[in-house]
C-alpha cells in the first residue's frame, strides 16, 4: 500500500503529462492450488485451499473469519478521520454562511437535492412550436431550465451541434487552450467550475460514468446527450444509476430509422425498448414540443433515479392542444389523446414519439369508415405503469381486445399493451439507408399501413 500511495502521490505532480500506475497482481495470491487460475476467480476456493491458503500466509486457521489487528486499526482509524473532517466542513461552512448567506442556502439546497421555487416556471413561456424536431424543442427547454436551475450541468459525446444540448452563455467547465498544470492554484481562479457545459468526447461510456459520480457527490443535476443508437455504449453506468438511485439525465436523439442515410448502424431498433427494460429507468419518448417540455419537467423532478429522454431528428407536428389535452398528461406517462366519439372504443391505437401523428391520421380514416377509435399517448410506459388501476382501466379497457401499437422501433414487448390478440406496427429487422419518407413506405410506417393492420385486428378480435 506504502508503494502505490507513492506512485500516486509522484503522478500528482507530473503537471504536464498523463501517468499510468501499473499494479501487478496475482488472483488468488497464496491459494497454493488456485492462485492464478480461472479457479480463483468465479468459483469458491473451498474449505481445504482456504486453509492451505492461511497457512502459507501465516494467518490462524481456527478462524473462519479473520481480520488481522494491524488492518482492523487501519480501518477503524478512519472512523476517527472522518469525524475530523466532517467536524471540518461543518465549520467551513458555518463561516462560509456567515459570509455569504444567499450563497450558502443555495448550496446546502443543492447538495440536499431540492429544487429552488419556481424553477420550471420559464417552461409554461415555450409554447408548443410545429414543424420542429423534439431535439430542437429540448435545447429551448434546456435553456429555459438553465436559467433557473445552476445545477444543471453536463454535455454530449462530441455531438452538441446534432443533439442541441448546448447552455449557452453558461460557459465550458475546461475552456479551450485549456493545459493541465492549469489545475494549479486553479481555486477561485478563472478555471475552478468556469462553466457548466462538459466536453465529454467521443466515449459515451467514461461519459455515464462521470455523469453517475456527479450524482452521487451532489450538488449538481448531470445530463448526458448522443444519438440513440449509441445507448449500448453507455448501458453499464446506465443501469448503474438506475440500480444507485442516481438522478441523472440522459438525452438521446435521432431516435428512429427516420434519421435516414446514415443507414441501420446509425438507426435504433430495439434501444429504445432494452431501456424501458432497466429497471428504474423512466423512459419518456415525447411527440411534440409540449410534451417535451412536460417530459423534461418530469425528469428534473424525479430524485429517485435516472431519465432517458428519446427525441427525434425528423421535424414533427405539434399537438393542437384546443383539441386534444394538455401536454400535462405525460406526467402519467399514458393518455386519452383523441377518440372519435363517446362511449366504449372498438380500436385502441397507441403511439409514441413521430409517430403519433400516423396515429392520429389512422384513427381519422377508420373513423370514417364508421370505426369507434381511440388514439392513446404513451410517452412513458414507467409512469402510467405507475399509475392506479383505475386510470390505467380508464385509458385502456380490458374489454377492448383490438389494440394496435404504433412506435418505429422493435414490435417486441408490445404485447405489454396489446396482448396477444392485438398487433404492432413497428421494425421486426434493422432499418436501411435511404430517405425518411422511402424508409416509412418501405417498412409500412404509414397511416395507410396502420388502417390496414387495425382493420385486420378488429376483424380477428370480433370474430
């Protein structure tokens, strides 16, 4: 221990160069039979090597469990060390408040989680603009929110000008022409927490696993931004923060086979749903502007885990919220949107994302033809899971066996919804690369589609 704390007190000083510290270890060191062996790893080393092993390391073997006095005082010594430096902080921050009472309440609010009084107030300023991709609607919530939460902080993975998570005017947390030694005497100077926009690079997953340990310290909201397709990258600090209870945000855009040329590398399938998967994650994929909005509400308030927001590329049509709800309806995760007239719907359409409007145009068709439809919003199966059994009867009916699920993204776990007797209209194999609307005929992404798989479920349901 003496000589990697020295290594790493000599590779605090290089001020100009990166250090790499190489520990050589042995697995299972002193198992006679077992040690550096697969044995050693997986597996328990059994009562005969345990012994064997005590033995030639000079331990009592009388002892099931033995801890050595030297390393219990070691350990136990931390006790003391941490009470001095709590007593410590206390005392920093008793002064600090006397000093600087405003900013002193700012931080102890921050480090204990909560949120400042009207913070999403900006939000109702927004609007519900047409024609503009969710990704766009985010980055004026972002900066909406920016304004009147400091602790929101974070960025992408080297792709600010496609994921549009940018703060602006909050500066960069390492400005450019930024130098290491910088780091010296670097408090209180023009370098020390500069800015709140993180240059993360291209590595998704070191870029969760900041965002996880900046949770954790506190003080601050994290974000996190890529296209969607690049989630599996970043899956394991992922479920990290879901499993830790960790407050994070995860914004992920081109979240369909929409995005186009790129082609299916580029083009999530079954992201979205290996999401909705983990559990504690609350998974929202908005459909307009508002939602947005609401679904970026939904996300600074939870504190107890992370949020993916699943935006899109393509360019969407806002909701008319004279005619259908209130955005407000997404903090239930699932809503009415539209029926076309009282009574017991005989088709339940559900949508989420772009493609609610196909919905939408589906259930207008069918209605013509004389068809009860409903049109149901699902950003977020999490929260209207969450929701009572009477809400969640009110919006979906058992009794109403014809449901069709529309989502660009895998048809797999839909059956969630629409149970065995209904269908999904979705991706069954990747995506391709042409344009968006090539790409919707191709893979029956299209109202027309939709009317034809709905007539087909309400023929197999009624018979």
């Amino acid at each position: 221990m003496e000589a990697i704390d020295a290594a790493v007190r000599r590779a605090k000083q290089q001020g100009a160069r990166p250090s790499l510290i190489m520990v050589h270890t042995v697995l299972g060191h002193g198992a006679p039979h077992k040690q550096n062996t697969f044995e050693a790893h997986g597996s328990p080393l059994g009562v005969d090597e345990v012994k064997a092993a005590k033995e030639n390391m000079g331990w009592p073997t009388d002892k099931a469990f033995y801890v050595p006095p030297e390393a219990l005082a070691h350990f136990r010594n931390a006790v003391r060390l941490g009470k001095q430096s709590e007593a410590a902080w206390e005392a920093a921050i008793a002064r600090y408040a006397k000093a600087y009472p405003e900013q002193a309440a700012t931080l102890r609010r921050r480090l204990g989680g909560e949120l400042p009084k009207g913070w999403d107030a900006k939000l109702a300023e927004i609007g519900n603009p047409d024609g503009i991709p969710t990704r766009k609607a985010s980055e004026t919530v972002m900066q909406a929110l920016a304004a009147s939460l400091p602790e929101l902080m974070g960025g992408s993975a080297d792709l600010n000008p496609s994921t549009f998570t940018w703060l602006k005017g909050q500066g960069d947390f390492q400005p450019e022409g930024f130098q290491p030694a910088d780091r010296q005497g670097a408090v209180g100077g023009t370098w020390c927490c500069a800015g709140r926009n993180v240059h993360f690079g291209v590595r998704e997953h070191a870029m969760g696993s900041i965002a996880g340990g900046m949770a954790l310290h506190g003080g601050v909201i994290p974000y996190t931004a890529t296209f969607l397709a690049f989630a599996d990258y970043m899956r394991p600090p992922m479920r990290l923060a879901a499993l830790g209870h960790q407050r994070v945000v995860y914004v992920f855009t081109h979240d369909s086979v929409a995005l186009g040329e790129d082609g299916p590398t580029h083009q999530p399938i079954e992201q979205v749903m290996n999401l909705r998967a983990v559990p504690n994650m609350s998974v929202i994929r908005p459909a307009d502007a508002a939602e947005t909005a609401e679904a970026w509400r939904a996300a600074i308030a939870r504190r107890d885990g992370p949020t993916t927001l699943v935006l899109s590329r393509q360019k969407v049509a806002a909701l008319d919220r004279t005619r259908y709800p209130s955005a407000e309806m997404l903090q239930r995760g699932g809503y009415v949107l539209w029926q076309a007239k009282p009574g017991q719907p005989q088709l339940i359409l559900i949508a989420t994302g772009s493609e609610m409007q196909i919905a939408l145009q589906a259930a207008e068709a069918l209605a013509a033809k004389g068809v009860n439809a409903r049109v149901v919003a699902m950003p977020s199966w999490d929260l209207f899971d969450a929701q009572s059994a009477e809400y969640r009867e009110s919006v979906l009916p058992a009794a109403v066996r014809a449901r069709v699920s529309v989502e660009a993204g895998t048809t797999f776990g839909w059956e969630h919804y629409v149970g065995l007797d209904g269908a999904s209209v979705g991706m069954t194999t990747f995506g391709a690369s042409a344009p968006e609307k090539v790409l919707a005929e191709k893979f029956g992404l299209t109202a027309q589609h939709v009317v034809e798989v709905s007539e087909e479920t309400l023929s197999r349901c009624s018979g």
